[in-house]
C-alpha cells in the first residue's frame, strides 16, 4: 500500500513542476491586456530607454567600452608591424585581460555585454599577435621548441626587470 502512495506522491509532484514550466506559454493568449506600469514603459522612446537603462549613457558601464576600443584598434593596426617589433608581455597581457574580462563581464550584475564585445576582440587580437610573435621566432630560431625557449627567456628577464624594479621601489620608499 505504502508502494502506491509514493507513485502518487512522484505523479503529482512531477504534474506540478510540469505545470510550472509550461506557464509562460499558456500565458501568451493575454498579450493585448497590459497593466499600467507595463504600458508606461512602452511609451520611452529609443533615447529615453537608452539614458535610464542601468547600463546606459549615464554610466561607466557604458563608457568603459566605448574608450577600451581604442585598445583594440591600436592592436588591429599593429597587424601592419613587422612581428620582430611587437611586445610579447604586451600582447599576452592584453589576450589575457580580453580571456578574463570577457567570462567577468557575463558573470556580473548588470551584464554588460559591450563590455564583453569589447574584451572578447581584444583577447582576439593579443591572440593574432602573440601567434604572429611566436610564428616570427620560429622561423629565426630553426624549430618550434627553440623558439619557444627563446620566449620564456624573454618573459623571464621582463619578470626579473619587473620584480628588481619593485624592489627598488619599496627600498625609496623605506
């Protein structure tokens, strides 16, 4: 007996999940009827709904966006740069921040999607030039493996630069 009512118990308790999810669909017959926040809000023109939105023209979630394509079209016209000019800390750096900001901009509230545009080509063009970087070293140093050692000497000495640069720092600083 007891075998029966925990069938009934799964029927019914799946029955209501089912009509949950199928709610917004039967909804739909009553889209002509509107209350009046629902109406009120129809009536903003395209600029009004652009300056209130919470990632609109009035907010840095706008803005950032707007002066970080100046990052990316610095980065397409390096792509006219020979290979052997271009910064590999630099343009792993920025395909790094593109990777990152790109998830972090999905991620948060309000989701801002320019944002992660932005980032998303920026991460695209560190790509471009870091291959190019890599394809360049290449082809000096004879072999894959070759060249790429020569890249982790390279991003080796800019760390030690880095980190004896800090030091310096800290001891003006005491």
């Amino acid at each position: 007996m007891s075998t029966s009512r925990v069938g009934l118990r799964f029927f019914q308790n799946t029955r209501a999940a089912f009509r949950n999810a199928s709610a917004p669909f039967r909804r739909q017959g009553r889209r002509f009827q509107s209350s009046e926040a629902g109406a009120a809000q129809e009536q903003q023109s395209t600029f009004q709904r652009l300056w209130n939105s919470p990632i609109g023209v009035k907010t840095v979630h706008f803005w950032a966006p707007m002066m970080k394509w100046a990052l990316v079209i610095a980065g397409i016209s390096d792509f006219g740069r020979p290979a052997e000019k271009l910064s590999l800390t630099q343009n792993g750096a920025l395909m790094a921040t593109g990777a990152i900001w790109t998830r972090w901009c999905l991620i948060i509230k309000p989701r801002n999607v320019l944002l992660a545009t932005v980032n998303f080509f920026l991460g695209c063009v560190g790509v471009v030039q870091v291959t190019r970087i890599f394809l360049w070293k290449r082809s000096q140093a004879g072999s894959t493996a070759e060249a790429a050692k020569e890249i982790e000497h390279e991003v080796v000495d800019s760390a030690k630069a880095v980190e004896k640069a800090a030091e310096g720092a800290l001891k003006k600083s005491n």
